[in-house]
C-alpha cells in the first residue's frame, strides 16, 4: 500500500522540532514533563562523551538526531574530573561543557545524570580512588565525609554547568539531572543511614537551584520533588509507577542490549524486542524513554570496571565506531515517528485500556475533539492473532503492538521491521609481519632482595597499588630446609589474574571472571636446594563498580603455599613478601615517544609467546574516513599505547564457552593518528605473536532482506 510510504515521509519531516534557543522552565505534572509550557513525549539515549572522542561528538548526536530522539543522557564520570582532590581535569574527551554545548548546537535537550556515583560498568563506579584513602569513610551511606565530598563535587558540576548557561532555566539544552545512581538495589545494606541518605541527597540536589527536575533511578521511594524512574529492560511490564500521582512516569535506561565481558558471549536484542517495550511504555503513559546505551562507545585506557571489555555496549543503534547499526536504528527510528505523530492526542487524550482475550489488549487515547490514537497488543509469542476493534478486522503478528493513528489505520507494527538490514566489515590495510618493523623489550621480574615494600602478610592489592597501575607484584625468597617431593604451588587470589614465576621461570598463570572473581590455582614448580625466589604477579582488570561498601573491597592474593607430595605443605602465607606496583616499563613510560629511550629494545628475531613483554613499531594511518581497528586474535592479554594513549586492555586469551575470544578488534580513534610515523606500543603478559596483528578499517555493508511480513503493508 504506497499510503504507507507516503505517511512515512510526513511524519519523518516531523523529527527534531526541538529546539531550544530561548530559557524554558522544565516542570512536570502526572503526565508529562512540562517545557516552556508544553507537555512533551521524549525518546532519548545515551551517549558517554569520554567513551569517544571530541571528533566523534557531532556526528554522534547528528545521528542521534535523525533517528529521533530529543535528549542525549550522559552520566558524569567524577575520577575523570577529579583525579586528585581538588585538582580538576576537563580537556580533550572529558570536555563535559563543549559536549553539552554540542547538544545544544544541534537542537537537541541533555540530561545529567550526576550520580555522582554511577556504576556504569566504569572503574570504581566513577568515584576516584582517592576517596579510598579519606579517614572514615563510607561511600553512598549517611556518613560525613562521603556526604563532604560527594556535596563538594555535585556543586562543583552544576556550578560549572551553570557558569556555562547550561540549563533549560538559563536557555540551555539540560532538562533533568541525576542525583545517585539506583540506590534502591543497595540501600538495605546501610539499615537505617540508607533512606537517612537517600532524603539528604535530595535536599542536597534540590539545594543547588538547577531549575529543572531532578530524577533518582531505580528508587521507588524518591522524596519529592525528585521524580522516581525505571531503568531495566521492560519497564512497560515491571514499573510500578511513579511514586506520587503529580509525578510523570520516566524511563532512564532502557538497556538497548547488555554489557559485555571479557570470556563472556555477546548478548543480542532485537529491534523487534525493543520496539514492543518502548510502546508499550508509551501506551501506559509513559512520556520518556532513554535508550542505554543508544551509543556505548570504547573504554578507552584503564576505564573499564572488572573484566569489562573495552568494546561496550557495540549491539547499540550506533555502534562502537559509531556507525548506524541496522535494522535496530531504522526501526526504532520509524516507532519514534509514528509516536511522535500521535504526540498530541497521547499527551491530551483520556486513555482506556480493554482486553480482546487473555492475550490481547488495547490501549486507547481518546480526545474530546475527535482524536484517537490505539495501541493493539497481541502478547502471544507464537501466534498471531485477530480482533475486532471499532468493527474493523486487525490481525496482529506474534508479539506486537500496532499503532493505530486514528483507531483506524495501522502506522507501525513492532514486529514489522522495514529497514534493510546491514553488516559490518573490517578489512586488513596494514600488516605487521615483517620482522624488521619490530623491536622488543623483556620486562624485568623483581625478585625478594628487589623490592622496598615490605609486609608479614599478604596486602590488599587495590589499597597498594592506589591504582596508579593494573600490576602488583608479590614477592618472597626462602632457603629449603628439608626436601620437598613433587612441590605444588598453591595460590589463592580474591582477583583478578595470577602469574608465577619461580626461579625466574614462567610457571603459568590462572584468573576468575566476572561472575567469579576469585580463584585458586596450583601448578607444579622446580626448587633448588638453596635459596629460592618466588615472584607472583597479581592483576586486576578494572576496579569494582557495584554493589555496597565498595571502599572495603579485597582484591590479590590470601594464600600462597608450597605442598610436598610427601613431606607436608610450607606455608608462605604470613611469611616476609616485598611488593613492587607496576611494571617496569610503565614506570618509565616506554609507551611514550619522548621516554622509549628509557631501556634498551631489542631489534633482533622478535619473541613470541613470551610473557611480560614490550612490542613497538610504527605504522601509517589508513587512507579515508573509515573507522579504525586492530586485529589482536594472536595476542594474549594487556594494554594497547597509540602515540602513548592507551586505547584499552585487550584480554584475546580468555575464550568463553564457545571457544572464542570475546574481543579480538580493538578501536583506535582516527583522532590519534598522525599521517605517518604512528607508535604502537604492547605490552603482553602471557605471550603472543605481534608478527600477525593487523590494522582494519571498518565499514558497513547493507543487505537485502526484509522481513517476511512485508506484504502486509505493500
Ligand atoms: C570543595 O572543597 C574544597 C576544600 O576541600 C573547597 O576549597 C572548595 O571550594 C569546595 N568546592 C565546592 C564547589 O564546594
Ligand atoms: C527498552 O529497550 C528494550 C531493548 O532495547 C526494548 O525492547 C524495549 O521496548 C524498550 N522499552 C522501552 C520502554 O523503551
Ligand atoms: C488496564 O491496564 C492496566 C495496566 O496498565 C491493567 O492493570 C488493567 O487490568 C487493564 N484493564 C483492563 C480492563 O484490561
Ligand atoms: C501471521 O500473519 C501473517 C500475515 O497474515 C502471515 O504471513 C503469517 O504466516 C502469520 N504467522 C503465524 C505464526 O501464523
Ligand atoms: C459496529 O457494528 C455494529 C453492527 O453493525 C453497530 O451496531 C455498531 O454501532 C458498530 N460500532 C462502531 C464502534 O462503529
Ligand atoms: C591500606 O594501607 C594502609 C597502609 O598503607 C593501612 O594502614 C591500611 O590499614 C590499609 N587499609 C586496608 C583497608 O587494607
Ligand atoms: C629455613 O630455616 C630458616 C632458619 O631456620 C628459617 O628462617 C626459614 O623460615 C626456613 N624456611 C622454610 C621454608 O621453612
Ligand atoms: C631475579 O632472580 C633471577 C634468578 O632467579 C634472575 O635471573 C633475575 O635477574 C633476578 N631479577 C633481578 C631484577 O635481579
Ligand atoms: C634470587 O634473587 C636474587 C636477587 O635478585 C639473586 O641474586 C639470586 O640469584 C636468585 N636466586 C635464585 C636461586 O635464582
Ligand atoms: C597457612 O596460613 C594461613 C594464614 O595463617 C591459613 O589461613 C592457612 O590455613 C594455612 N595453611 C595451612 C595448610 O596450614
Ligand atoms: C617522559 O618524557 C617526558 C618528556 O620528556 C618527561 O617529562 C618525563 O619525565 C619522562 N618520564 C619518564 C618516566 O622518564
């Protein structure tokens, strides 16, 4: 049916009427927010401005744009900001204000979700480590210095925010902010200082006069005037509503897919899953939906919380290079059109809902001038189903909701995808095979006599690296007294990743994962009759980012012993151990131009499958405009420099229950890259071969094949 087409057009030229040039006071009531006056349905997404980069920014929020949506949402990432206390840091991909101010420009709202904690899958949940350090402190509970420097940092944000004219009430593009982050999930933990907490926050928030509403996630008891809102996957069929009949029901993450973590498998949601929630969220008055993530970007450098890959979030409408992901973008574009079109009579229409059947439903909005908007549900998975509504004959598919724009004819269907599909690409451009464009340096093993550091026990890892690095070695050295059959070295980490070296051979190495942390391994080592040394290396990869009392967290080894076949067990547990933090060549920043001189690199044969070593070479930048990745399935696990910015932990050797490596491409951000001359420095901890790592550029390709259910519209 060429009607169909033809609606398509006029309700597509309808996208993207807000614009905001003049100050508008955001207020609220059941229904709706309320901006400059009038009652708004928004569709929103997230995009995190430090999991890109300044360039990418236009073209992002552009493409956010013209698929639809009327806000960004970023989270505020505080141990970005603040690195040290006091010191603050807004440069480059932390620019929060020239990314606020590029929403802006291009006519759309932001909302800031302060936190200022915020989980987010980000290292420590945002809160720098420092805060680990501050005497007393209970993070997110009623405890005065949490309060000081949680207050300290908020006022800190909305005072540069408003400096900028940022706000909707000064004539800038933010609408709602944030304060905390789904608290509900932990608030039990604090008994009594959880809701004493949750009511200073609020009044703390509402304290510093944004004039635009302030929202808490997931926390059903949110005190006003702060508005309660859901975040989950369906919160068409989970949310409970708002918590006071003057509040509009909000939805601020709808999870366009999930995490995803090193050794795990990718989770896909379709468009046709997404589509039925988002309307069906609108059908029961829903009035704003945020996509999380509708950009999930890179975790660049060390940012990722606890086996965290770098890649996040790429399943979203625009994906980790921040190419448009199809159908998932058209689809969801097409659905924010149809709604949109129906805006008025949803937002001024008295809403009735009837059942067709145990499965079926209608939700229908009913203005007193002859507007009529319906929403009919068919909720069996399987089949379709047929129903009579105002004496018209529907058939719905498996699954869906049709949008009826005049209770008469079909607009959308949730099920019925008419975007063509896409897939995406990436081809070698560069090849590193060549001996001679490598060099290599082996980094150093710090035995006992090496170390300065030094403990009768074993030390929390997190609380002795203060983070300044993912490493921490532990070192011991003892003389055998009597014989030792068939020795076994026994270790027992809270986390993440083991190496053991002894004697200064390479005896392996063991990890958890996300879901379990901790580990134990045991390996058969060599001992000599006189002195030994024992050198393990404790990694993390990523800081914790959920859950309560993250300031008492454990991380590192609790035991280490040596068992004998026969002769019993030694136990090295509360024996002298020495600690270096770091590997050498991060100390010296070998990743760096400027410090590559700092040791000395080896140009002779390179190595291959050899731990805790150094790889450098150098490369051009690809021809064009077409994203940029490395290929690193030979390599094995550590951190990626370009031109001496880390672009992320690779952990290729983790294969999940397929078989396959979780993460083999890497992003490096054309920005990065000079013409020529480009340094890539590794550094591999378990052993790898660089001789076969490439450098792709990514591209999409697009493929014909609609859905089955076409005809129906045609
Ligand atoms: C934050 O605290 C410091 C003292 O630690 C103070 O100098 C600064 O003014 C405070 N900033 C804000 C925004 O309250
Ligand atoms: C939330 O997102 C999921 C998946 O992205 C989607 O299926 C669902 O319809 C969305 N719900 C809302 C209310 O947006
Ligand atoms: C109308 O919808 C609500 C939930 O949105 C549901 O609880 C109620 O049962 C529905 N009423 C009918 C008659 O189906
Ligand atoms: C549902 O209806 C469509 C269109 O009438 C038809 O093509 C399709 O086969 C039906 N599907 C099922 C599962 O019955
Ligand atoms: C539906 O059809 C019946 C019988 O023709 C008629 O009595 C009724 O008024 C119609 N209902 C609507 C909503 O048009
Ligand atoms: C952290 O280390 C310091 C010494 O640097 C020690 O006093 C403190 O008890 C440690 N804290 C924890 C939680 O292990
Ligand atoms: C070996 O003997 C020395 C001296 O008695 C003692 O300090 C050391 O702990 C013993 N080593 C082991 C592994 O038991
Ligand atoms: C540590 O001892 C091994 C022998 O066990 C030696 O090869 C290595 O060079 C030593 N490391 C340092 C930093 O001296
Ligand atoms: C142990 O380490 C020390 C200090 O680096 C070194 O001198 C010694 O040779 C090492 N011992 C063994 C057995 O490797
Ligand atoms: C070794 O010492 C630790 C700490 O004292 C203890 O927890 C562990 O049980 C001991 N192991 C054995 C085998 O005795
Ligand atoms: C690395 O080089 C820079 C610039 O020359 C210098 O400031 C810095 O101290 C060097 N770092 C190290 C660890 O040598």
């Amino acid at each position: 049916m060429v009607w169909w087409l033809s609606w398509v057009v006029v309700v597509v030229t309808i996208i993207g009427d807000g614009g905001v040039s003049r100050a508008d006071v955001v207020g609220y009531d059941g229904r709706s927010l309320i901006i400059g006056g009038q009652r708004k349905i928004l569709f929103s997404g997230s995009i995190h401005y430090p999991r890109s980069t300044p360039e990418m920014w236009p073209s992002l929020i552009a493409k956010a744009k013209e698929g639809g949506l009327h806000v960004i949402q970023t989270y505020v990432f505080w141990n970005l900001h603040e690195p040290r206390p006091n010191q603050y840091n807004f440069i480059g991909r932390y620019d929060l204000v020239r990314f606020i101010k590029e929403i802006h420009a291009q006519g759309l709202y932001a909302c800031l979700r302060i936190g200022p904690f915020i989980e987010s899958e980000w290292t420590y949940g945002g809160f720098p480590f420092w805060l680990h350090d501050v005497p007393g402190i209970i993070y997110r509970s009623d405890n005065e210095p949490f309060k000081f420097y949680m207050q300290n940092f908020t006022t800190k944000i909305v005072n540069l925010m408003k400096s900028e004219g940022l706000y909707a009430s000064q004539g800038g593009p933010i609408i709602l902010s944030q304060i905390e982050n789904e608290y509900q999930n932990v608030e039990a933990a604090f008994k009594e200082k959880g809701p004493s907490y949750v009511r200073w926050a609020a009044e703390m928030a509402v304290g510093l006069q944004t004039g635009v509403p302030w929202v808490m996630c997931k926390q059903s008891d949110a005190p006003d005037p702060v508005i309660n809102t859901c975040n989950g996957m369906k919160c068409g069929e989970t949310f409970q509503g708002p918590n006071s009949p003057n509040k509009p029901s909000m939805w601020t993450e709808n999870w366009t897919s999930f995490y995803e973590v090193f050794g795990g498998e990718p989770y896909l949601r379709s468009a046709e899953d997404i589509a039925f929630h988002t309307t069906l969220f609108i059908a029961k008055k829903g009035c704003y939906v945020n996509y999380y993530m509708y950009h999930g970007g890179t975790n660049f450098g060390r940012t990722g919380a606890s086996y965290f890959k770098t890649s996040y979030y790429d399943q979203a409408p625009l994906d980790e290079y921040g190419l448009i992901r199809q159908p998932k973008w058209g689809h969801l574009r097409q659905m924010h059109a149809a709604i949109k079109f129906c805006s008025a009579t949803l937002l001024q229409g008295v809403q009735t809902n009837f059942s067709f059947g145990q499965l079926q439903e209608a939700y229908v909005f009913q203005e007193e001038s002859g507007g009529c908007v319906a929403f009919l549900l068919n909720n069996d998975q399987k089949n379709n189903a047929t129903v009579q509504f105002r004496n018209i004959s529907f058939e719905l598919l498996p699954k869906s909701i049709s949008i009826l724009s005049d209770c008469e004819h079909v607009i959308f269907s949730t099920a019925t995808v008419k975007t063509e599909y896409n897939e995406r690409t990436a081809t070698s451009n560069q090849k590193f095979d060549s001996e001679d464009g490598w060099e290599e340096f082996k980094d150093v093993i710090p035995n006992f006599s090496d170390t300065s550091l030094k403990s009768n026990s074993l030390l929390e890892h997190m609380n002795t690296t203060k983070d300044e690095s993912d490493y921490l070695w532990y070192t011991s050295s003892f003389q055998q007294n009597s014989s030792c059959s068939e020795p076994v070295l026994h270790i027992e980490s809270l986390g993440h990743v083991a190496h053991a070296i002894v004697n200064n051979i390479y005896f392996g190495t063991a990890h958890g994962s996300h879901d379990a942390k901790g580990f134990t391994f045991e390996m058969p080592i060599l001992l000599n009759n006189e002195m030994n040394n024992i050198s393990i290396l404790s990694v993390m990869v990523g800081l914790p980012d959920s859950g309560p009392f993250l300031e008492s967290r454990f991380a590192g080894l609790t035991k280490v012993e040596i068992q004998c076949s026969k002769e019993g067990t030694f136990n090295f547990t509360n024996q002298e151990w020495g600690y270096q933090v770091g590997m050498l060549g991060e100390k010296l920043q070998i990743y760096n131009d400027q410090n590559l001189s700092n040791v000395a690199w080896s140009k002779t044969k390179i190595s291959t499958n050899q731990p805790f070593t150094w790889y450098k070479t150098v490369f051009d930048r690809p021809k064009g405009n077409d994203p940029v990745a490395l290929d690193l399935s030979t390599m094995g696990k550590g951190e990626v420099w370009i031109n001496g910015q880390s672009i992320g932990r690779y952990w290729v050797s983790f294969q999940n229950s397929k078989g396959t490596s979780s993460q083999t491409l890497y992003h490096v951000p054309r920005s990065l890259l000079k013409s020529s001359e480009n340094l890539l420095v590794l550094l591999e901890e378990v052993g790898g071969n660089p001789l076969r790592i490439s450098l792709d550029t990514i591209s999409i390709n697009y493929i014909h094949e609609h859905s089955h259910y076409d005809h129906l519209y045609q």
